[in-house]
C-alpha cells in the first residue's frame, strides 16, 4: 500500500500565508503553485527529495509500481518518481504550466493588481531554477531566477533576453507537442454584420 499525500494548489490568499513565496490558489507564481508531496510505501527509506515534480507524476509513477504498462496511443505527460523515492538520483526535466482561462479574485500579489483577476491566460516553464511565465493577452513575459529571488519580485527579462527567449521557445514548443487550448479573440457581431447576414 502507497499513501500520497498533496494538493493541488497553493494556500488562498486573505485566508492562508504562502510567504516567501508570491501569490497564491489560482496564480502561477510559486505561491499558488507550490505545494508538499508526502509519499510512503513499502520499499521507500524516509527522506526528504528537493527536486520539483508534478501532480501528473504520480501515474507513471503508479503505473510502475503496479508492474503496468503505460498506454502507448497518447501522450504521458509525466515521468515515473520511482527513481527518486529509492533514493537514486534522477532530473525530472523542465515542468510546465498551462491556465489559458480568467480567473477572477482581485489580489495584491497578482500580475495587475488593479484588474479583478487573479490570473488571466498565460503558461509557464520551470527549467532548473529559472521560471518563465508568459501572458498571452500580449505576449508579455516575466523571468525569475528561483536561487537568488524565490519570491519573484525582480523579473529579469530584460537583463537576460537569451534565457527568456529559450524558456519561451521551449514553452511554445510543449504546448504545440500536447496541442494544448489557447484562447481566441471573441468575435461579437455589429448592426451592419447583423443586416448584412439578414440580406444574403
């Protein structure tokens, strides 16, 4: 028997604390994306794993265990935690983030503080300790370095254009692999369309 243990998002702002990290439930700075994994089974010595890894790990990584196969006519968008709960040494790789959505819920700690969303559309790519996160209303992009700002408070896009644009390029890369959703401008129609459509 396995037991697992983990949310899946960080605390709610106004009602728990996600400091040092920014943000909170709903955003994709750490502080809403961030959270424990406890994992216990026959087999694993306790100890304590620092590498990053996500929800959608834990099926390869139960698939494995089960002595099952993964099914090969799609895409397995994890990798098995098998290796790092025996203790090995193992990269997980660059993680990912897609939330191609408004949600609403003004924050202090959000990208536009002003706006009455917590987050609009946008994705994001861990690689290491360097974060990008990527709005698509216009494009935008914020660059953390986690070693030395795990609060993300200084986007260094700017300073470091070469790394944005690679974490950038892989991201979109990602997203046309998994063909992931993205959003669309919504077309609303006009007096003359209206007409226009009556008379044909």
């Amino acid at each position: 028997t396995m037991v697992i243990l983990l949310s899946d998002n960080g605390g709610l702002n106004g009602v728990t604390d996600s400091a040092p990290w920014r943000g909170g439930k709903g955003m994709l700075y750490e502080g809403g994306i961030r959270t424990p994994l406890y994992v216990q089974g026959p087999g694993f010595s306790p100890r304590e794993i620092t590498t990053p890894v996500q929800a959608f790990d834990l099926f390869p990584t139960l698939v494995e265990v089960g002595g099952g196969i993964l099914p090969p006519d799609r895409t397995i968008d994890g990798l098995s935690l098998l290796p790092m709960l025996r203790g090995e040494s193992a990269d997980r790789g660059p993680l990912y983030w897609h939330f191609p959505a408004y949600l609403e819920g003004r924050d202090r700690e959000s990208r536009e503080p002003d706006r009455r969303f917590r987050t609009t559309p946008c994705g994001a790519i861990r690689d290491g300790n360097w974060k990008l996160i990527e709005y698509f209303e216009d494009g935008e992009v914020e660059l953390y370095d986690l070693a030395s700002d795990r609060g993300e408070q200084r986007n260094v896009a700017a300073l470091q254009p070469r790394q944005a644009k690679m974490l950038q390029e892989q991201l979109v890369e990602w997203r046309n692999r998994l063909d992931a959703p993205l959003p669309k401008p919504k077309v609303i129609p006009t007096k003359q369309s209206n007409e226009q459509s009556k008379g044909s």
